[in-house]
C-alpha cells in the first residue's frame, strides 16, 4: 500500500500539487481511461466535473491505517492542480483511492 502523506486541511486548503500523484508507471492499466465501469474512476470523475456529495464520501470506508481525512485532502490537492493532463490526474487519484480505501458495496458512483 501506498504510504499516506501527514496533511492538515489548513495548510492544504488552496495549494494545487501533484507530490502525491504515482508515475503514469505505477497505475494499474485497468485506472486508466474514462467510462471503465470501475467505482474508482467513477468517483473521480464525479469528483472531477461535479464534486462530491457527503452521501458519496460515506461510501469510502477508508483501509486499517488511513485516516480519511488526509487520504481525501491528498486526492484533492492533485485534483485541483493544473498539471499534469487530467487523465493522468485522474488516473492516479483513482489508483490512490484503491490504495487507501475499501471496495465499497455500492458500485455507482454516479447516484
């Protein structure tokens, strides 16, 4: 599993970064591309081009050792940053999200 950035929400809260974004070498091929039917890129994507929903954060059961609320505050500063192209941003956070969290028992995202 990939090791969790120490982040707080106050440092973070405007600061765009892809220090936490894996090589387009470390993602699973299987994260990569839109449209896959995998809950991860779907989130993301919701994430994305509509953000998300307190409703859809529930769903993310975060695994033994994550704390949440870094795990979120990290996806969210490569998410937010303008490099690099946002199919590699978003192909990296839904890797993140599989690293960090459970699989969760809804599949769709989209709701």
């Amino acid at each position: 599993m990939r090791k969790l950035p120490d982040l707080t929400k106050l440092k973070l809260s405007f600061w765009p970064s892809i220090k936490y974004l894996p090589s387009l070498e470390e993602i699973p091929e299987k994260f990569k591309g839109f449209n896959n039917g995998i809950f991860q890129n779907e989130l993301i994507e919701k994430w994305f081009f509509k953000g998300l929903k307190k409703d859809d954060i529930d769903l993310l059961i975060p695994k033994a050792g994550v704390d949440k609320n870094n795990a979120l505050i990290a996806i969210h500063v490569i998410l937010i940053s303008w490099e690099p192209s946002h199919e590699e941003k978003m192909a990296g956070a839904a890797f993140l999200l599989s690293e960090w969290f459970e699989e969760p028992k809804i599949k769709d995202a989209k709701q």
